[in-house]
C-alpha cells in the first residue's frame, strides 16, 4: 500500500514540479520546515508540557536517524558503486564535517552546556546558542533528504517524510526551553521555524549540488550519512540519557523513532 502511494506521489510531483527534481526538493524542504514550525508551535502550550516531554522527544528523533542513516545513505551509497570506498570516504568527510562545525561554532545544548570557542561564552545570548545547536542538528538531516531525492525519488521522499515527522517533535525541543527561559511566546516559535528554514536550504542545496556533480553522489549519501550518525551517538543520545531521568520513556521513544522509519523504509520494498 505505502509503495503505491509513494509511487503516485513521486509522479504527482514530478507533474507539478515539470520533471524538476531540484523543485521537488525545494517542496520536500518546504515540508520539513513546515514540520518544524508546528511542533515550534507546541510553544504556546509550554506550561503544560511534561518535564520528560524533550527527552522523549530527542530519543524518537534519535531512533529515526540511526536507521535512516543506513537505509536511506550509508547502504544506497555502497549499492550505488558496489563498493565500500566511495561511502566510507563519505562517512568520514561528514563526521569531519560536523565536528568541525560542532568545534569551532559556539551553541548551548540543554543539558551538556556550552560548547565551542570559550571566547563566544559572554558574548552571545543562550537563546541563540540554543538555536545554533539545533541548526547544527539539523544541517545533516536536510542533507540526507537532499541527497537521497537525487538517489531515488520514492527513497527520497520516505526520508523526508520521517525526517518530517521527527522534525515536529525537534521543533518543540527548540521552542520549549526558549518560551521557559524568555517568558514570551511568539519568538520562541520564530526561532523555531528558523531552525525548519535552515534544514529546508540544506535539502535543496544537497539536492542541486549531487545533481550537477552526479558522480560525486556515493560520497555525498555517506557524508550525510556520516553526519547524521556523529550527530545522534556524540551529540543527541549523550544528551537525553545525561539527566539519569525517565530512561523508561526515553528509550521507548528511541525505539518508537526506530520502528516508525524501519516500518517506512521497509514497506517501500
């Protein structure tokens, strides 16, 4: 059922888009942005959300990238070539990548604290810091959904439709800790949406880079692959588990995450 969905899907929009796979990409990001602001929205509610309710929320993005990092990147990447080089030189240029971004790009994350140059610590305002951390998040994850459109079309889109559901639960994780510490709503949600925007330039920027430089497609779905992976095991899952709190929830929220693109990714044959 999901693959014949997919498939008129893919087809609705290559009609729409006049054949264009850059314009599909640029409505994939529009939907993943999209699926950021709404859950930035959550904002509105904050004083009614649960204290576990971030953690849970990280895990299940969590669980959705450690799979689609394989099935929808690293895996496609090797298929593509029939070899492990092309990928593996990727994963290494995205790890390099994003702990280069994550070294030298100061960002506040919600329970490790501060990271970056210790000159920006006073400088910059934790709400941006905040945001920062959750654009560097996000930058692989436009990536991957860029990349794997120009890999397959139906891939593509299954991707983006589970980064977009996991992206509704990110938005409230950046929008959440913003409306607590500023007591306001409306530029908690802003703030939110931007971190949507900026997923949204990677997707199509991936998506028109991999399509001009085609061969360079193996090395791209790895290096996507790669940075979505430092992101989860360095970054989100330190993260969630570093409170000691509620690991029931959290790790039931991974799996969900896990399942829920596990489910998407395997339906489509």
């Amino acid at each position: 059922m999901l693959e014949g969905f997919m498939s008129s899907l893919s087809s609705w929009l290559l009609s729409i888009s006049g054949g264009s796979l850059i314009v599909v990409a640029a409505y994939a990001g529009v939907f993943v942005a999209l699926m950021t602001t709404l859950g930035a929205l959550v904002a509105i509610f904050a004083n009614r959300m649960p204290k576990w309710g971030v953690d849970v929320s990280l895990s299940f993005a969590a669980g959705v990238m450690i799979v689609a990092s394989f099935t929808s990147l690293i895996l496609p990447a090797i298929e593509s070539t029939g070899r492990f080089v092309p990928a593996g030189i990727g994963i290494l240029l995205g790890v390099i990548t994003i702990y280069a971004i994550d070294r030298f790009i100061p960002h506040e994350h919600l329970v490790k604290g501060y990271e970056g140059p210790k000159e920006f610590k006073e400088k910059l305002r934790v709400v941006w810091l905040i945001v920062l951390a959750v654009i560097i998040h996000n930058l692989p994850e436009g990536l991957a959904v860029g990349t794997s459109l120009v890999y397959n079309l139906q891939t593509g889109l299954v991707t983006a439709i589970a980064i977009g559901i996991q992206d509704f639960p990110e938005g409230a994780v950046v929008s959440l800790p913003l409306a607590t510490l500023q007591k306001r709503r409306l530029v908690p949600i802003i703030l939110g949406a931007l971190s949507g925007v900026a997923e949204m330039v990677m997707v199509i920027l991936g998506a028109v880079l991999f399509t001009i430089f085609h061969s360079l497609l193996p090395y791209g779905l790895g290096m996507a692959g790669g940075a979505m992976l430092y992101v989860t095991v360095k970054e989100m899952i330190p993260e969630i588990y570093k409170r000691e709190e509620n690991e029931t929830l959290v790790t039931l929220g991974f799996f969900l995450g896990f399942y829920v693109m596990l489910f998407l990714d395997s339906m489509l044959g």
